[in-house]
C-alpha cells in the first residue's frame, strides 16, 4: 500500500465483512489510514455493482479509472467487472490456474501507475 500512496493514487478497502471486525483487523495490520467500506452500507454486497461504484463515489475516481485487486475470482474480479472497472486477481496460492486475466501473486507484483 506505501507503494500505490507513493505513486499519488487513491486506495480503500473494499470488504464484504462486517465493518466493526474489519476495522479492528486492518487497524491490527497498520492500514487504518486507509478508508474502509463494508458492503454492509449498501443493499447488496459484492459482486452487486454498487459497492463497487460506491467505493468509486467515496474515492471520487471514475469506475473506466479505478483498479480492483482481490483475491474472489466471482466476488472481486467478476464484480468490480460488472460494475466497469478494471480488475487483478491476487492468486497466492495458484487457486485459479486457467484464469485468463490479469493475475498476480502478491501484492509486490502488482505494477504501478496502472
């Protein structure tokens, strides 16, 4: 994350668990000064769009200019897609070999600016 803050780009995290518990654990790991949203703040969670746009809302960056990574091939990857934005599945332990996108295994790996 030090590395998409050095590169000038928004970042939050986007989480289909429970906004208390996800608080407490990315407090735990140091990312509390990123903006958390919990699907729990709108009717659906993901893959539903709107968390997705609604992640775009709060960041004020258009869907077509934001960038999903996460590790859901159906909840983030499929999700953030039908919501318009581009996305990279973080595949750690090679859980989706034939997965034809873009595809990292960790974090370091992503390249940026994308």
């Amino acid at each position: 994350m030090d590395r998409v803050r050095k590169a000038g780009l928004a970042a939050a995290i986007l989480t289909n668990g429970d906004a208390a518990h996800q608080t407490q654990k990315v407090r735990q790991i140091g990312l509390s000064h990123l903006p958390l949203i919990a699907s729990s703040e709108f009717p659906a969670g993901k893959p539903d769009p709107r968390p997705f746009l609604g992640a775009c809302d709060r960041l004020d960056v258009a869907p077509t200019e934001a960038l999903m990574v996460g590790n859901s091939l159906d909840k983030d990857i499929v999700g953030a897609a039908g919501a318009g934005l581009r996305a990279v599945l973080i595949d750690r332990h090679d859980q989706h070999p034939t997965y034809g996108g873009p595809k990292i295994t960790t974090l370091d790996d992503l390249p940026l600016p994308m």
